[in-house]
C-alpha cells in the first residue's frame, strides 16, 4: 500500500461482504503536508482517492487499478486538524474488469468525499 | 507568451509538486510538461506513478494555468485552487519512471468560483488518462 502509514493508518475496520468500513487516522506529521501547502497543511484530494483504492483493496483482497470514476465529489476541505480521524465506507460489487466502487468519506460532523468508480484487478 | 518559473504559478511544493513547467498557452488553454522522477509521492514499488498522481497533474496543471491567467493580469499572489469534482476520469495506462508526461487543459468560464476544467496526459503521443474537474480558485489563502 502507497499511503498506508505514510499518509494515514487504519485504526479499525469491519467488513460484510461487499461492505466495509474502516476507520482511519491521518497522520499530521505526514511528509505531503511540506507541499499541500506550506504554512497550511490541507489534505489533498487526491490522497483520499488513493485511500478510498487501498482500502477498497483491503476488503477485497485484490491489488486494484482505478480505469475510471464517474463522479467524485469533494465537499469539504479536510486536514489532520479538522478530521483527524475518519470513516470511509465502501461498497464493491464485482463487475466486468474487478468492481464497480462507491464510498464515502465522513466522520460524524461532515461528509468530505462522495466516490463511483470502476476498479480492475491486476 | 511570458515564462515563469512554476513556483510563481502553483502554490504545491516538494513532495506534491506534479507539474515541472508551463509550456504553452493560448486564451485558456494550455500544455504543461512533468517528468516522473524517481522517489514520485505516488509512484509504486514497481516504478509506475499510480492514478491520483495523473489526477493531480490535472489539477496542477489547470492551476498553472489559472496562476498565469492571474499574474498576466497583474496579480502578486498565486492563487490556490481546490479540486471540488471529478468525472469521467479514464485511465489507459500509468507513466513509469523516467517517462515525461505532456498535460493539455482547456479552462470553461468561471462561475461562482468554479472553474470547468478539461484534462488530457500523453506521453510519446499515447494517450494516458483523461478526465473533467471542477476547480475553486481562490486569490486568498
């Protein structure tokens, strides 16, 4: 895993299934936070796809690939101080080429991300 | 067009910075250049920069151009952008280590803050991903 214990650590996790929800914590003394930005730390987009992929690949137990996302939408500004800790939670129905993905990512004040994709197994 | 140096248009810093320069622009259109270096923020063990990372040289790359929009216009910050959504992202294949990576972007009108913002990477002339985005741009921090 890319991110794990470098960006955030799954601190507990329950799965059902196609279902999971895991709990993690982001790291604030994680190194990204030099760049994203400098004087104001803020948690990239982006990092939390790359969470949403490896914890969908936990519940899976297959190493995945994002071929596309239909939407993703981001609907607050996240950060090690505003939600030091989350709960994403994941449905993946198998598809075609691996899974077809939808999660969220919230914890108990605010929802920050919204996820549909697909996922191929390598 | 004016050069300047990426610093001057992208407020992303070292470990994160996903585009080296701004190499074209033409109205709100442009094409930027990146080069996968070893030790890339989201570049696996087997070499390959993973998906977020072609997600985030979009982004970077439609807010080197929304920098340059902005200096042009005489502004002495370099504004903050923030991606709000992403749709229809494609992946073909991921640039390996040593691979550059040519971005072309093409920015909508701005309504309310939010940019529309098109995104293609090619490397070789192979297209990679693709995907639209909704940006915030902001002038303050």
């Amino acid at each position: 895993m890319l991110l794990e214990d470098k960006y955030y650590k799954v601190t507990d996790g329950k799965t059902d299934g196609p279902n999971g929800i895991f709990r993690i914590q982001l790291l604030p003394d994680s190194d990204v936070y030099r760049g994203h930005f400098p004087g104001n730390p803020v948690c990239p987009g982006v990092c939390n796809i790359e969470m949403i992929k490896e914890c969908t690949a936990r519940l899976t137990g297959k190493k995945l690939f994002i071929s596309s996302i239909k939407q993703c939408r981001l609907t607050a500004i996240a950060s090690p101080s505003v939600c030091p800790e989350l709960d994403i939670r994941i449905n993946a129905q198998p598809s075609d080429e691996g899974f077809s993905v939808s999660a969220k990512i919230s914890d108990a004040e605010k929802v920050y991300m919204e996820y549909k994709g697909e996922m191929r197994v390598l | 067009m004016n050069y300047y140096c990426i610093e001057n248009l992208i407020p992303q810093r070292a470990p994160i910075q996903m585009v080296d320069q701004l190499l074209e622009v033409e109205g709100r259109t442009a094409v930027t250049t990146f080069e996968i270096r070893s030790g890339n923020y989201f570049a696996d063990e087997e070499g390959f920069m993973t998906e977020p990372g072609l997600i985030e040289n979009i982004a970077q790359s439609a807010s080197a151009l929304a920098g340059y929009l902005s200096r042009e216009a005489g502004e002495k910050e370099t504004p903050v952008g923030y991606i709000g959504e992403i749709k229809n992202f494609h992946c073909y294949r991921c640039p390996h280590i040593g691979e550059k990576v040519q971005t072309s972007i093409t920015l909508g009108e701005e309504v309310g803050g939010i940019t529309l913002v098109n995104g293609e990477v090619h490397a070789s002339g192979e297209l990679l991903a693709t995907t639209r985005m909704k940006i915030f741009i902001s002038q303050n921090r």
